[in-house]
C-alpha cells in the first residue's frame, strides 16, 4: 500500500512509501537533501518497518528535534497503526 506523509520541523515537504508484508519499498521524498535522502530511500529499501523505525526514531538535525529519518519513523508509524 502507498503512503503519503507531510513531514514538519525539516526540509523535505513530503515522504512516500509502499509497505508491502511488512517490509517498507520505494520511498521518495520530495524537498530536503536530495542525494542524502535519496541515500536513505535505499538503504531501508527491503528491510522490515519495525527495523527501519528502530534504526531511524530519534535522529536529530542540528539543533532541531527531528530530522528527515525521524520523519520516515514517525510515518512509519502512523502507518502501521501505532
């Protein structure tokens, strides 16, 4: 199933994924650091959404309280209903 997520507190302006038996593919964002972000998608490409949400949940940028890959948990998340 693709999802559609609107970040806040970062540059990127949206986050889309597909969650496919539990395993998170094709994710995209649109705005931010674009070959950084890109470099995320892949990474977490094939790997399991509880995984990616461990990995991922926290990260700060800078100074801020999030950051692009704590976006992606965040989404995650609220994807799976938590």
């Amino acid at each position: 199933m693709r999802y559609e997520f609107k970040p806040s507190g970062v540059c990127s302006r949206n986050i889309s994924f597909d969650v496919e038996d539990g395993v998170v593919k094709n994710v995209v964002y649109t705005g931010g650091c674009n070959g950084n972000l890109q470099g995320i998608g892949k990474l977490v490409e094939g790997m399991k959404v509880d995984e990616v949400i461990a990995r991922l949940d926290g990260i700060k940028c800078g100074v801020r309280s999030t950051s692009c890959p704590d976006q992606l948990a965040k989404a995650l998340r609220k994807s799976i209903g938590e």
